[in-house]
C-alpha cells in the first residue's frame, strides 16, 4: 500500500510540474517573446527556452529530493533518466585504448562548441557524415564519460555506431562505489603495476532524429538491439589486430529498457564483452 502511495504522489508531483510548464509557456514565456519579436521567432524562442532551459533546470531540482537508485547495468542522464545499457569492457590503459580504437577506425567527439555546431549543422544539410560529431554527457558511477568513441555509418549524416567509457576506479562519489567494485570483480589484474585496468562502456547505434520525452529537445533515436554493438567495437579491434581475447560475463537478467525518447525502448541480454588489449 506505502509504495503504491508513494509511486501515485510521485506521478501526481510530476502532473503538475506538466500543467505548470504549460501554464508559463502559453501564458507568460510566449506573449513576452510575442510583444517583442515576430510570430515565429516567438514560437522559436519559447521551445528552446522551455525545451533546454526551463524544464531541465526543474528536473535537475527535483532530482536533489528524489536520486534514482539503479543498479548499474545502465549508464543515465544529467537529468537522471536511464539510458543506454552497459555492454562492453576493455581492459588496457588510457593510451592504449585511444589507440586502439583510433587504429580500429573510430573517432573521438568534438568539444562542444558554435564551431562544432556549424558542422553538425552542415553535415545535417548536405546529407554528409561528421564523424567527430559531439557527445551528450551520460553518467556512471556519479560521474560522466571518460572516454566517447564514434564509428560514422556512410550515406547519413545522423546515424553512427558510438560507445562512452567510464574507468573503474574509486575517485568518484563514495555513494557510487559499490557500482564500481561490481564491475572490477570481473577484472583480476595479473600485474597491478602495469597500469592497466577494466574500463565499462555503453555501446549503441544511432539510426535518427527523434523529441525527448520529458522536455521535447531534439535527440538521437537509438536502435533497440543493444546486444549487436558490442560485436561491432569486437569485431572492428580484432580487425586491427588490437585484442589479446576476449570474453563474455554476465551481469544481470536479460532486460528490456525504456528510452527517454517518445516511443525509444533498448534491450539487452545482461551480458558484457570483456575485451584485453594487446600490451
């Protein structure tokens, strides 16, 4: 009884939230852009001020009362949504890892800037791939990537195979350790020294463009076979003669996840690749 009251005040908090955003967008964002600019940019103006900064700023608030508590099997959201499933390890340093997956033929992402934007723009035009487009920040163990990897598609300019890397140390959060000791205990180092360690990542297929659920940005549609992508970052480092071995563990019950985008699902069969690099 407790958790059904807890769970409907919570949908209750966020129906409201709703009926307030609607009330400042329609009755007090859009007649104050409406009196000052024409029509369209007005309309412009109100769906990216509420989109990317009136709704965010809300849900990040709420967050400070109400913190997910999820296993770690999926990487979330700045705002705290679940996102992309972890799928795939590689152990081997910093160093190695670019490397290798630069030798593999990925790229890595752009900084986010008006330069980087022009591109994205241009690329989205003239139907051309960027395949240093940049990432969005998505967290693990409190913390964002440390590593993104892009593979472009050829013939689009939006679809992409990408995987983030989150190093498994404890530097992070103390709240999140446990999370970290879970995935190192699929690590046994046989040389503490060399440097090496295990880095979890989060492989996905950008196939679109497609509105977020919650807040109605623009984002990417990710393809559902999770579990395929993992198979690519392999397949693309034993191309390049980058892998020592690899292996496959399981970290959980086989899963099917709902994406923050309208529609947006992932599964995945709980597994994760381990891949070593060669030294």
């Amino acid at each position: 009884m407790i958790p059904w009251l807890i769970r409907s005040l919570k949908r209750l908090l966020v129906f409201l939230t709703g009926v307030v955003v609607v009330y400042l967008a329609v009755w007090k964002f859009f007649p104050f852009f409406d009196h000052r600019v024409p029509v369209a940019f007005a309309l412009l103006a109100t769906y990216l001020f509420t989109a990317y900064i009136f709704i965010p700023s809300g849900i990040r608030l709420f967050r400070l009362f109400f913190v997910p508590n999820h296993i770690p099997l999926y990487c979330v959201t700045p705002d705290g949504f679940a996102s992309d499933p972890i799928n795939i390890g590689i152990i081997g340093t910093r160093e190695q890892i670019i490397s290798a997956m630069k030798d593999s033929g990925w790229s890595m992402p752009d900084k986010k800037n008006l330069q980087s934007l022009i591109k994205v723009l241009n690329a989205i035009i003239r139907r051309r791939s960027y395949p240093n487009t940049p990432f969005s920040q998505l967290y693990l163990f409190g913390r964002k990537q440390d590593l993104g990897f892009a593979l472009p598609i050829e013939g689009t300019s939006t679809n992409r195979h990408h995987v983030r890397f989150w190093a498994c140390h404890l530097d992070g959060p103390e709240a999140f350790h446990e999370h970290v000791r879970f995935y190192r205990r699929f690590h046994r180092p046989v040389n503490k020294l060399d440097g090496r360690q295990l880095w979890v990542g989060a492989a996905s297929k950008d196939i679109g463009l497609i509105p977020i659920r919650h807040n109605a940005q623009i984002t990417h549609m990710i393809d559902p076979d999770t579990d395929s992508e993992r198979d690519v970052i392999v397949d693309s480092l034993r191309a390049s003669h980058s892998l020592e071995h690899t292996s496959t563990v399981k970290v959980g019950a086989p899963y099917e996840l709902r994406n923050r985008t309208i529609g947006g699902f992932l599964k995945s069969d709980g597994k994760m690749r381990i891949c070593i690099l060669k030294r």
